[in-house]
C-alpha cells in the first residue's frame, strides 16, 4: 500500500473517530439532562401539583370575585335630572354613591359627582368615576378648551352619538384629561349649554362603555 492510500485511510479513521467522539458526548449530554429533569420531577412533583392547584384555584377564586362584583352592581340605580336642563338621564351602579347639585351657582348649573361606596369631598384630587356636568356655556366653546390638550397629544378627540340620542352628534375625549387623571369626556350641545360626561380614572372605563353611555338619555 502507498503511502497516499495510508493517509487517505488514516484520514477517514480520524474523521469516524471525531464523529464517534462527538456522537458520544451528544448522547451523553442528553442523558444526563433527560435523568436530571427526571430526578427534578420525581424530587419535586409534590410541590408542582401543589403550585399548579394553587395558580388554579386562585384564577377560579379572582374571576368568581369579578362577577359577584359586576353582579352586585345591578340593578342599576336611575338619576333624572330637572327638565331645565335638559332632563338628562344616566343608570349606574346601585354600589356607587352620588352627589349631585341642581341649579348651582356658576357656570355649572348641574354638577354630580358618582363613586364606588361614598362620594368623597369634591375639594380633594379624587378621580371620581363617573361625572355629570350641565355646562352654562356654547358647545363649541368648552370642547375648544382641549385644543392644547389634541396639539400635545395627550388626549384624542373622536366624533360620537350617545345610542339613545343619536340625532346630535357630540365629541369623545379620550387620553389625559386632567392632571394626573387618565379617563375620557362625552360632550354634547345641549340647546345654550353643554352636557359633560366623564369618567376620571382608567378602571372606571368599563362602567363608563358598559353601563353609562350606554344609558345616557337627554333633550336637546
């Protein structure tokens, strides 16, 4: 034999032997993880199935909660305001408190604040979640206060018609409508005046879809 055919057969003996090698260590590897993993599980499969149950039971328990908590709130409860202005009608939660002031002075003629349980006192920095306000000045006037506001970005303005009313067309406000209050505003012309409706805060925006405007009667 030549000494090009020893190589050649040297050559393909090293290469089977690299392969074997890598081949060996691979399956070594892999076994050592797969009886790892299984030691895992056999160690540990108490505590597993006890956290699993765990996670399980707390999920059950959470969305129970939530739907006794949207269960309590109705029937909801009916606020009808005076014919002056506007005879505007809203339903919320039977659990919220109201405080509404009829022919205020001011601007704002009819001023009610709605809150889960109580109402605070309106002097505090309460993101109330739900407020309703008949406004003793133009439509166009008071949605102009948020120029600002779309030009910075921090709120959105959208067309909308309250389902009940859909023969006036009103605008949304949604993003930051005030400082450190995240919510959105329905305003609506009401004849001389406008109607304010809002929520202040992002969790009561549920309610405000679901429950408020869904609702909300008045006479132009």
């Amino acid at each position: 034999m030549n000494r090009s055919a020893e190589r050649g057969s040297y050559t393909i003996m090293l290469i089977s032997l690299i392969l074997l090698t890598v081949f060996l260590i691979s399956s070594l590897t892999f076994g050592f993880w797969a009886f790892a993993s299984r030691q895992d599980y056999k160690n540990n499969v108490d505590q597993k199935i006890t956290a699993a149950v765990k996670v399980a039971v707390d999920k059950n328990s959470t969305e129970k909660d939530n739907l006794f908590a949207e269960q309590e709130k109705q029937p909801l409860k009916v606020y009808a305001g005076p014919d002056t202005y506007g005879s505007v009608t809203i339903k919320y939660p039977k659990t919220w408190g109201a405080y509404v002031v009829e022919g205020g002075s001011g601007s704002r003629v009819l001023d009610g604040y709605f809150q889960p349980n109580f109402v605070p006192s309106a002097q505090l920095t309460t993101a109330f979640a739900l407020r309703l306000q008949v406004i003793d000045g133009a439509y166009d006037r008071q949605l102009a206060q948020f120029d600002s506001l779309v030009k910075t970005g921090k709120v959105k303005v959208t067309a909308y018609r309250a389902p009940l009313v859909p023969s006036i067309l009103g605008s949304r406000i949604d993003g930051a409508i005030a400082s450190n209050k995240q919510g959105s505003i329905v305003l609506f012309p009401l004849r001389d005046k406008t109607l304010l409706v809002s929520t202040e805060a992002s969790q009561f925006e549920p309610d405000f879809n679901n429950n408020i405007l869904p609702n909300l009667r008045f006479s132009p």
